[in-house]
C-alpha cells in the first residue's frame, strides 16, 4: 500500500470514529436536554453524525484494502458542506460564530490534505 493512501485511510478512520463518537453522545445526551431549548434537534444532528461517521469509517477501510478512491474529495467536500450548513443553521451563539474564521481555515486545511493524500504516486 502507498504511503498516501495510509494516511488518507487513517485521516478518513479519525473523521469517522469522531463522527461515530459524537453521533452517540447526541442520541445519549438527548434525555438530559430534553427541556432545553435547543437550535438543531439532537436526533437531527445524531443521524447526521452517525451517516457521515459510517461513510468515512467505510471509505477508510476501503482505502486501507487498497482500493484507489478518486470520490475521496468528493466525499470530503459533501461533508464540509453538511458541517456548514449545521453552522450556518445551527449556531446561535455569538462566541460560536466568532471561531468560523478558525474553522474555515480548518476546512481548508482539511480539504487541502485530502486534495494532496488522493493522489497516487510511486511513493512507498
């Protein structure tokens, strides 16, 4: 296996173990708010979580296997653009809205390494 791709697999791993993570801890914390006022509903944002965590674990594993995934970006991109939705509807705190510049560069950042990871090359 090439050293990109490990790294992508493993970076795609992360994404999803913490998507997968925060997907539980949304359908378990939803007794405890249930009388707050809250901008998104938990279920909402634990489905959201749970799809994007199964889609990056599974894309992990295939990449692992060797398989080369050009829909990796894609991938990436479609989920970047589900995060800023949830900010966009989501947010109501006007600290919250203060770190998007730190978070746009975290996308950026994001996409950029899976940009550069895709590639294959000759590089074991």
């Amino acid at each position: 296996m090439l050293k990109r791709q490990r790294i992508l697999a493993l970076l795609f791993a992360a994404v999803g173990l913490a998507n997968l993570l925060r997907a539980w801890l949304a359908f378990f914390v939803v007794p405890a708010l249930a009388d707050w006022s809250l901008a998104l509903p938990l279920p909402l944002l634990g489905g959201f979580y749970l799809l994007w965590g199964l889609a990056f674990t599974g894309t992990a594993v295939l990449i692992w296997q060797g398989h080369r995934l050009q829909l990796a970006l894609s991938l990436a991109v479609m989920y970047q653009a589900g995060v800023w939705a949830l900010n966009l509807l989501g947010t109501r705190s006007v600290y919250h809205r203060s770190l998007w510049v730190r978070d746009l560069l975290l996308t950026g950042a994001f996409l950029g390494l899976v940009w550069q990871m895709r590639k294959i090359k000759n590089d074991k």
